[in-house]
C-alpha cells in the first residue's frame, strides 16, 4: 500500500526502481484440503506412486473426461450448430477443423513412436 501511495503522490520517485509484486494467499487459502489433496495426487501421479491422492486425482480427472465428452457429442453438438448464426457457425467450423487436424497430428506421432518401438 506504501508503495502505491508513493507512486500516487510522486511518480518520479519510483521512475526506473524494480517493483516487485508478491502474491500472499489468504490464510484460509492454503488450508483447502481439497487444493492440498489434488496436488499431492497430480505429484503422486507424476512420480508413479500410487497413493491414495493419486487415485482421487485420477477419478477427477476421469470425471472431467466424461463430462467434456458429453459435451462433445454429437448429439450436444448438433444442437448448438443449430443455435447458431450462420457467421457462427463458420466460425465454429474452423475451430474444429483445426482442432482435429491437431488431434490427428498427435495421433500420426504416436503411431510413429510405436512404429519406432516396434522397428
């Protein structure tokens, strides 16, 4: 707040001076078990232990899954192409072109990875 001030009253003064901006959680903040607890599962899960965090980060992660791919259904899909004007819908288009041209992208070098395994 000093600083702010400083810089309100005087903006010469902190002309060319490093400021340094420092995020403090709130107390409350840091003692969220469920922050704690899917840390702790997504480092479990990055370093192959499994724990029982890990298997809680993984049925969430399981759970996110789900609903984005419900989401992406054709039927939910369908629907909003539907809805939309047809600016939108050429929009959405080639949001999705490209988005599948990246998924088969990533599916191309898997194949070519476990080609090279098996070769």
């Amino acid at each position: 707040m000093q600083i702010r001030e400083l810089a309100a009253a005087n903006p010469e003064a902190l002309k060319g001076a490093g400021v340094y901006m420092v995020y403090a959680p709130t107390p409350g903040e840091d003692d969220d078990p469920k922050k704690k607890a899917a840390a702790q599962g997504v480092l479990d899960i990055a370093m192959g232990i499994d724990s029982p965090a890990a298997s809680l980060q993984r049925k969430s992660e399981k759970k996110a899954e789900n609903e984005l791919s419900a989401m992406m259904s054709p039927a939910n899909q369908e629907d909003l192409e539907r809805t939309m004007s047809p600016q939108e819908r050429m929009n959405y288009d080639q949001q999705r072109i490209a988005q599948l041209r990246h998924e088969i992208g990533i599916q191309r070098k898997t194949v070519e990875r476990a080609r090279a395994l098996i070769a």
